[in-house]
C-alpha cells in the first residue's frame, strides 16, 4: 500500500503497490488556514459519522483510462471506499484474478479491453460471475442499457458525483 501526503497534510491512499506514478488525492482540512474561519466544533461534525462507521470498507476496483480515474479515485476515497485504480480493462482483469475486489467500477470507452469486454471476461468466468460491476460512461443511457445487457450490475452516467456513485456501488453490492 503505497501512501502519498495530501496538499493539507493529510494522507490518502491507494492499493496497488508498484504503480509508479500512483495518484494524489488532495484531502480539504476540517478548517482552513484562514485566519478568518473558525474550525468546526465536533457536534457539528457528528451528523456525518453514522454514514461513514456503519458503511463497509468496500474494495473497490476503478478502470478509468483518462484524467477522470483521479477525480473518481478521490470520490470512491473520500467517500470511505479502499480504491485500486488502473488505466484499462485488461489491467483490471488481471488484477481480479490478484485481488479479488468488492466491486469493480469500469469506463466502457478504453483502448484494449474495453469496459464492456471486461464485464463479459468477468461474467464468463465462475469464480467471478457474481463479482459486482458497476458501468460508468458518457455515451448516455443506450450504451448503458448495452452494458446492463452484457452483465453489468449497475450503470451510471458520467460525469458523475459522489451520491450517484456512492447509491450505485451500493445498490450493487446489495443487488
């Protein structure tokens, strides 16, 4: 587990040992710098704590090839998810066979493997047939359907944000 120091001193992670360039997940501070703000007292910060203590860590596997796999391994961070990110389906299907996630969140448009390939490798193997996936693209709802037809759990748009993504990963795993 490779750890990298975030612009606030805070520390993000992610779980793919040996990946070179890995990825920097900035993390914003409970107040800032200014001397203006004050910081937040604790009981307004306990609204947020039954959603994340009673939530699962979920590994979650993100095949993402362009500059959203930062952006989306933020979210899936942020919202408490342990997120191994790779840049296309055939990185993500060998690191199945590794480390065999909770759920796998895959783009459809990558070079190699696309995503839809990687759902239907994922779905023809038994040992992982009832992993679930998660589509995401930006080709809108018929290459979604197209991706439900060949074996994916859930779809979403993209761009996406944390809520859509969060009710989607979970509905998943649930499913």
């Amino acid at each position: 587990m490779d750890y990298y120091r975030g612009a606030y001193g805070t520390v993000g992670h992610v779980e793919k040992p040996g990946d070179e360039l890995g990825l920097r997940f900035p993390l914003r501070p409970l107040y800032s710098a200014n001397k203006t703000s004050r910081p937040r007292m604790f009981s307004q910060l306990v609204h947020l704590l039954p959603s994340v203590f009673s939530m699962r860590r979920l590994k979650i596997l993100l095949a993402e090839d362009d500059d959203l796999r930062s952006l989306y391994g933020y979210i899936l961070l942020a919202a408490g998810y342990k997120v191994n990110a790779v840049r296309n389906g055939l990185q993500a299907f060998a690191e199945i066979q590794v480390n065999r996630p909770d759920v796998v969140v895959t783009d459809i448009a990558m070079p190699g493997l696309s995503g839809l390939d990687l759902i239907m490798a994922v779905r023809s193997d038994d040992e992982l047939a009832d992993l679930p996936v998660v589509a995401i693209t930006s080709f809108g709802e018929g290459v979604c359907k197209q991706a439900r037809a060949v074996g994916a759990t859930k779809s979403i748009d993209k761009p996406t944000d944390v809520t859509s993504m969060r009710e989607a990963i979970e509905a998943a795993v649930s499913h």
